[in-house]
C-alpha cells in the first residue's frame, strides 16, 4: 500500500512538473482527490446499510409504525422485543432448527467432499473424468429446476416433515468438491509421494497432511455452505408442515402474515428478521478473509 | 497431476466417492429424468397419472399467462444483472482508487452476500410499504403515487431495487478481486500518459477483468431467475396481476396451490434447458475469453 502511494505520488510529482506546477501542488490535489474517494465510498457503504439499519432502529420500538424520518430515534423496546420474538412467539425453535439444519448441511457435506476430492485428485482409477463431470454436471440442478420431483420422491419415501428432508439432499456438492480439488492441485505433488513412500494411507493422508494444509479454505467453504444452507427458503417451504420443524426463513413469512392481519406489530417482524440476520452476518464478518480467499479459488 | 495419483485401490476409491454419488443419483439425477417422465402426465397428488403424451408442452406454448411469466422473468433477470453489474463495478473501482481503509469498506460493501432473500424482502416491504413506508410520504411529495400493491411496474421497480441491493455485495467480492490482480505497471502507464479515471475503468480495466464480467453475468441470471423466490413470495406474491409472477414463482404456485404436477414438471423442464443453456453460454464465453484474461 505505501509503494502504490509512493509510485502515485512520484508519478503525479513528474505530471505537474512538466506542467509547471510545484510538488506540493500536486500532493494537496491528491489528497483533495482521496477525500472526495472517501465521502463517496462513506455514502455508499451508508446507502447499502440504510435499510438494515432503518429495520434495526424498529426492532426496539413498541408498535414499530415509522412514517418519517423523524420518527426513527430508537425506542425502548429492544429487550423485550427480542425477548418477545425468541420465547412468546416462539422464534427460537424456527432459529434453532435453521442452526440445526446448517450445522448438519455444512458437516456433512464437509466430510462427504473432502473424499469426493481426496478420491479425484489423488486416485488413479477408470472413468476419473466422466465421475468428475458426473460431480460437475449436478451445478445445472439447482433446487429450483427439482423441487418439484424431489418433493414427489421425498413424499413417497415418507420423510416429507421430516430433518431428513431438509438436509441429506443437500448433501452432494459440486461446488465444494470443486473448490477442494482446486486447493489439492495447488499443493506441492513431492508431499503424496512421500505420503506414500512413507506406507501412510490416503484417509491418514487426508486427515493429518490435507486437511491442517487446507484450513483458511475449509473455513472459507463452511461460510459459503453455511450461509447457502441458512438462507434456504424455498425447499422448506414446500416439504416442512409441521411448525415445530420449520426454519427462520419461512418463520419470518408466518410473522409478515400476522403483521398483515395485525395480529403482531411490525417491530416484531423487523426483530424477526435482525435475528435471521444475525448468525450469517457474524460468520461472514469472522471469517472475511477466509471467505474472500475461498471465492477467488472458486472462479477459476 | 498424474504425479500425485498415487493410490489405485479401486475398491477404496469407489467406496470413498460413494457418498457423493449415491446422493447425486437419488436426489439431483433421479428427480430431473423423473420430472421429465412427469412432465408426460397430467398428475395430482389425490388421482392418480394420467399419461398425456406432450399436452403439458403444448399447454405452455399456448399460454398466453406463462409467455408473459416467461417475459416477465427474462426482462426482471436482465435489469437485475444490468443494475447489479453497473452499481457494483463503480464500487469496486471506487474501493479500488482508494489507499487507506480499503478492507473496512470491503466488507461494509459486501455483508448483503449473507443477508437472506427472505429479510431482504421483509425489509423492503417495511420500508417502501404503501401505507406506513417510511420513504412512502417523500416520494409522494414528488408527485409519485406509492401503491404498489396494485400497480404492476412499481410493484417490478420495488422488487428489483430489493433483489439487486442483496446481490451487489456479491459482485464486489469477484471484481475487486479481479481488478486487484491487474498489473501495477498498466494502471502507471495509464496514469502517466494522462488517462482520466473513467477511461481508465472503461478501456483498461474492463476489458482485462472481463472473464470475471462474464462469470458474474451468468451468476446474477440464474439470481434473478431463482435467488429472488423469497422476495417475491414475501413481497408481492407475484402480483399484482403477474406483473412480479417470475417463472420460479409461477411454477411454485402451479405445484403447490394448484397441485397440477405434470404441468409443474414441464416447466421444471424449461427451467433445467434455460439453465443449461446459461451454463453452456459461459462455459464457450469463459473460453474465448480465457486468453487475454490470464
């Protein structure tokens, strides 16, 4: 960062020379330069926080109708809005079973890719790359073009309703088993060779070489999966009756149906949304690092 | 790569990928072929099937209701990848320029990644709600009359202002990657033969990251076709009067309001061809594109 300053600012000091223009002229419209960057970047990043935080502020007051700006300053409601939200209306099992449903989405598909890929990248074996196409070709069945069919199957074999239904057909992922495989290449071939020379096995090979190797990436992996799964709205939905099973996301469309017919407050929806907000959002913010080094292994 | 098989335990490989594939077979393959062998009858879940050859098909074709829902998803994926792709690249090129805090405003820029479809909705419709929206009385003091519950293309604006502010978040993540990864030496060059800022953006950067452009517009189509379900379930139900009814939506309410399977299955057939296609475009795109983008 200091290098791209210096190279900036030698480059803006050799421009006002052959203007005429003295040094110092030139670093005070730099700097004139950054600050209008900075109000512009400050506004934006404001802009892209404004509706959270307008949902936020609501989250604390009585009745939650906001009409004006001024009718913003935040109430006194917080705690027993949220108290409200998570135990009398019962928010904390659609939380909980969301947290349930991620948490065995991102585990199981963990494991379930890391062999995928331990096998793609480091077995030799007939038909490797019409498997890897058969992994590969699943990224043109998204749930939505399925769901149909898949709630026909899942009704038939009697696990509509059910904590199966909302996790095992997750379990398969192109994306993740791509993403690892890309990560295996990237490390230095000598170390199976070893590996094997050693008598070590490919799950030992796995679990105490790959795996510590592929930290920052299998954090960077858990968000992504973690926040996919979490955001599920559409397939619980369709295959989840039973209140007591349902996730955050569709909670949240049972609270807008009360707000509508005015049987909860809309405060109580905002906070509803803050609390289903709230998990992916601490994740991505912890992990940001890792995520962001996950995602530019992905476009490749 | 060939160095690093070293295993060749069949049996071992075969039982190691089974989990992968089993669920792939049973719950990816198995439900597309069966969707289209459904697509064939006219099915409910109380009678029984019905086989009907292409009827659905031909129903489709023929329906002046799904061509518009066709049009209708087409046009709202358009301006969403359109507006997504146009906002985020300024911020990105705005987040790029800058020396100090980059990474504070990065993710300031891109948290919406993990906001839910669905809060993005709820949000939305709190604050632009006809009646008790909090931005409702200043629009309205421009002359504006807020009633999207019943007018169509307001109704289309609002969703889309809600479906690209989750997605741009996205987009930064993959551009200010790539415009990080343009050469020093370019942007210098460029800076000391005088080029202003926006050409700069436009003739050097763009055409550089262009592989990521074109990864991205594929990304925020199959968004705007699918990702934005919650929004428009929670915001306007597809109303009113179709004007929001996107093809996922419509296939939705074929299915689970009026339980016409069959029918279901065809357009779950549509759907899987308009997905491939969007894949095949980017995988020939990526391709050509592949050369000068290193």
């Amino acid at each position: 960062m200091l290098g791209s300053l210096l190279t900036a600012l030698t480059a803006a000091a050799e421009r006002s020379r052959s203007a005429g223009r003295t040094t110092s002229e030139r670093i005070r419209r730099f700097e004139t330069e950054q600050l209008t960057l900075h109000v512009l970047a400050a506004t934006i990043v404001f802009l892209i926080i404004l509706p959270v935080l307008i949902a936020a502020l609501v989250s604390t007051k009585r009745a939650g109708i906001v009409t004006s700006i001024g009718d913003l300053a935040p109430g006194g409601h917080a705690l027993s809005n949220y108290r409200r939200a998570l135990i009398g209306l019962e928010f904390w099992r659609f939380m909980l079973n969301s947290f349930l449903m991620s948490v065995a989405v991102v585990v199981g598909k963990l494991v379930v890719s890391l062999l995928a890929a331990l096998v793609i990248v480091y077995y030799r074996f007939p038909y490797k790359n019409a498997v890897f196409l058969f992994i590969l070709f699943t990224l043109l069945l998204p749930v939505p073009v399925r769901f149909v069919p898949l709630y026909r199957l899942t009704t038939e074999l009697g696990m509509s309703n059910t904590f199966f239904a909302i996790t095992v057909p997750y379990l398969a992922s192109a994306t993740t088993v791509f993403i690892l495989r890309q990560h295996f290449l990237s490390i230095p071939a000598s170390l199976v060779e070893t590996a094997k020379v050693d008598g070590v096995g490919p799950l030992r090979f796995l679990w105490s070489v790959l795996v510590p190797m592929s930290r920052a990436v299998l954090v960077g992996v858990s968000v992504i999966m973690f926040v996919y799964t979490w955001n599920q709205y559409l397939w619980p939905l369709v295959i989840i009756n039973a209140e007591s099973l349902q996730v955050a996301q569709v909670g949240l469309s049972l609270l807008r149906g009360q707000a509508s017919t005015g049987e909860v407050a809309w405060s109580m929806v905002m906070t509803g949304s803050m609390l289903t907000l709230l998990p992916p959002l601490a994740l991505l913010v912890l992990f940001r690092r890792q995520l962001l080094e996950t995602f530019t292994i992905q476009q490749k | 790569m060939s160095t690093r098989e070293v295993f060749t335990d069949r049996l071992q490989a075969g039982v190691l990928l089974l989990p992968t594939m089993v669920v792939s077979l049973v719950f990816l393959y198995y439900p597309t072929v069966r969707a289209v062998g459904l697509s064939l009858y006219r099915a409910s879940l109380a009678r029984g099937d019905v086989f009907v050859g292409l009827e659905n098909y031909r129903r489709l074709a023929s329906s002046s209701e799904y061509l518009r829902s066709v049009l209708i998803s087409v046009l709202f994926a358009a301006c969403v990848v359109v507006g997504v792709m146009a906002v985020a690249l300024c911020v990105s090129f705005l987040i790029h320029e800058i020396d100090v805090g980059k990474g504070v405003y990065l993710v300031a820029v891109i948290w919406p990644y993990a906001l839910p479809p669905a809060v993005a909705g709820l949000v939305f419709l709190f604050i632009a709600h006809p009646n008790i929206g909090i931005f409702t009385s200043y629009i309205e003091a421009f002359g504006v009359d807020v009633n999207w519950f019943s007018n169509g293309p307001q109704a289309f604006v609002v969703v889309l202002i809600a479906a690209v502010w989750k997605q741009v978040g996205y987009n930064v993540i993959f551009m200010t990657a790539a415009l990080g990864n343009v050469p020093e030496s370019l942007t210098e060059t460029a800076e000391l033969d005088g080029v202003s800022r926006t050409r700069r953006l436009l003739r050097v950067y763009v055409p550089i990251i262009s592989p990521t452009l074109v990864f991205l517009v594929i990304m925020n189509t199959i968004y705007g076709f699918f990702g934005t379900f919650a929004m428009v379930d929670l915001m306007t139900k597809g109303g009113p009067a179709g004007a929001t009814n996107i093809l996922i939506y419509d296939l939705y309410r074929t299915a689970f309001q009026f339980y016409e399977f069959g029918f279901a299955s065809a357009k779950s057939v549509v759907l899987f061809v308009a997905v491939g296609l969007l894949m095949y475009g980017q995988f020939r795109l990526s391709d050509r594109y592949a050369y000068y983008g290193g």
